[in-house]
C-alpha cells in the first residue's frame, strides 16, 4: 500500500473532504474544487502529526493525557500535559518531514512569485468532522507566517494545541471529545490575503434562526477583529429572494487587525481618520458576498458558516466554510434558488488571483 502523504495541496482532486486535511481544510478542499475563491496552500496532514507522534515516542503519552481528560476537571489538566507539550515542542522531526514541508513551502513561494510569502498557518482537527461539533476558537490559528523555519514552529504549536486546556475539556453529548478517540490533526498552510476588510457571513440570521436572510459581519482588516470580538463590526442582512439589504448597522473603527511592518507583528493598530467614519463594505460588496453565501449553502445543502476577505482590488476570498450547528437542525422553510450561479458572481468580481492554481509539487 502506498503510505498516506505527507503534504496535500488544496487544489489536488484527491483534497475534497479528504480527512487527511482534518474537518476545516477538507472542507477548504470542497470549496476549491466547486471552483469557489481559495488562497491557494497545502495541508500537512494527520499522517504527518501521527509519524511525528510515533517515531518520537510521544504517542503513549498523548494517550495518557486523553484518558485523564475523561476524568479530570479542567482546572487539573494543565499539570497533566506539561511532559507532553514540551516533547511536541523539542524533539526531533522525521527528516522526510522536514523536507516535504520545505518543499512545498518552497512550490508555493513559486505560485505567489515572492520569497518569504506570509502564510496563515490553522489547525485542523480530525475531531471537526463530529456532527454537531463547533470547535470555532478551539484550535491555534498563526498569521504572517515567513519562512521554512517559522512554519515548523508553528506546525508544532498547533499540533500542541491539541492538548489544550479547552480542547481536553470540550465537549459533546456530556462526553469529553479527546477521549473518545484518537483524532488527528492537519495544519493548514495558506497564502495570506492582504484583506483591506473582512468578517464572517451566516446563511441565516444568528440571533433566531430566520433562514430567510444572510447576516454578515465586517471591519477593516484582518478577519481576527471579528471572530477574536475585538473589534466591533459593522452589521448587514440582506433578504435571501429579494436581495434587499434589510439592515445596515454602522459601527466606526478606530483600530483594525492586521499586519504592521515596523514592529513585524499582527496585532490591533489605528484605522488612519480618513477611514474610521466609513463603512469597509460597498452595497456591491455585500450583494456579492450573499450570491457566494446561498451558492455555497445551496450547494452544501445546510445553512453555512463562512469566513472571508476582500483584498486591496475588491477581490473576494473564501477563507474558511463551516456548517452552522446551532440552528441549523431546526425546520427550515424553503428559499427561492439563487437568480445567478456562483460562477457568474465571480466573473463579475474585480481583482487578480493571489497565485496561480496549478498543482504545486
């Protein structure tokens, strides 16, 4: 038989909902190749984390730590997990390892045409694939990532995350998820959208349930002041059949997420005044986004949880789909199709792909 890869790129056929990729880049996999937006990456997959785990000697002990975390209260499980969490950090990698992940770090530098292209480099649980299972802000997510080096590093803290306090500890159905099995994790490695605004857009209303409309958040910059609630978003929904824009909610933004080059880190910065008293999205901003929203919906079959940019040129980026799962098992009353097909939304967006599409070696 031939041994699982080490490494699989997104737009590879066999990526869609692979569970090699874990539950949010397996779906990142669907996406691609329904022909949706995708800055293009690679997963290094559950092969990867479970030959690091085995020819480290770290397997036995994860599954000790799994065990107690059945038992345990969460305030103890930090003490359990010190041994294993400093292990993950310092031994060493399989050389194989090593080399696929500089290879295709070194193919993607190739795709975008510059040297130390910044990534998104996400966890991506094989635990993700639970039905009912929301592990939103449960796992590690690194932006700005440069470099072969960086990014071993941070292959390593998110394989760590795993082991979490709040992952040990989460549960589903009164059961504790880390014991139930032996999950995996992939980690995700994207180029990053140098978004000018991002959020979140859900196929129904959060707040009751109304599957009739899309109800997006944004703010300038980086999508992290969004889902981190740091920032406090500006707020749309808009009818599903009518395509009106039922509510528009203002918010001015003083700071915004994103990367600074001085200091070379992402954090929190000012939003320079010219900027602070106006919307970041357009009404054609928000039209496209709920064409791409009922698009993916439809085709997904289930109302939809999506994460996404817009970059500098008005180029719109699918950056993470997930089911809505609290809403979402209730009865739903039937929506008119959507009057135009997601290709045609793209055509009409603005802005030039982040790199090429083909297959990275």
């Amino acid at each position: 038989m031939t041994a699982a890869p080490f490494i699989l790129w997104l737009d590879d056929p066999e990526a869609a909902g692979n569970r090699l990729l874990g539950g949010k880049f397996s779906s990142l996999g669907l996406s691609v190749a329904a022909g949706l937006p995708v800055p293009p990456g690679f997963g290094i997959t559950t092969s990867a984390y479970r030959a690091f785990m085995a020819e480290s000697g770290l397997a036995p002990e994860a599954a000790r730590v799994r065990q107690a975390a059945a038992t345990l209260p969460p305030e103890r499980l930090s003490g359990e997990t010190v041994g294993l969490l400093e292990g993950i950090a310092t031994r060493p990698l399989p050389a194989r390892l090593e080399d696929a992940v500089a290879a295709a770090y070194a193919a993607l530098e190739r795709r975008a045409g510059m040297a130390a292209v910044p990534v998104a480099v996400r966890s991506s649980g094989e635990s993700e694939d639970l039905a009912g299972a929301s592990f939103a802000g449960q796992y590690e997510t690194f932006l700005w990532i440069s470099g072969p080096e960086a990014l071993l590093r941070h292959m390593r803290k998110c394989w760590a995350g795993m082991f979490g306090d709040a992952v040990l500890s989460y549960r589903q159905d009164g059961k504790v998820v880390a014991a139930m099995a032996d999950f995996g994790i992939c980690v995700g490695v994207q180029q990053m959208v140098q978004a000018r605004a991002a959020g979140v857009a859900f196929t129904l209303d959060p707040i009751n349930g109304d599957r009739s409309k899309v109800v997006m958040e944004a703010c300038w910059g980086l999508g992290e002041g969004v889902v981190k609630g740091e920032v406090t978003p500006s707020r749309f929904a808009v009818d599903k059949v009518t395509r009106d824009i039922t509510t528009r909610a203002f918010s001015p933004q003083a700071e915004e997420y994103r990367f600074d080059e001085a200091s070379g880190t992402v954090g929190l910065f000012p939003v320079e005044d010219a900027r602070r008293e106006i919307c970041c999205l357009s009404d054609r901003n928000v039209l496209d986004l709920v064409e791409l929203a009922r698009g993916i919906e439809i085709a997904r079959g289930a109302p939809q949880d999506i994460e996404w940019a817009i970059g500098p040129d008005d180029d719109l980026w699918v950056l993470q789909v997930r089911p809505e799962t609290v809403w979402s098992s209730r009865p739903a009353r039937p929506v008119a199709a959507i009057s135009s097909p997601v290709s045609h939304v793209l055509m009409r967006m603005a802005g030039v792909p982040l790199a090429g599409r083909n297959r990275g070696s």
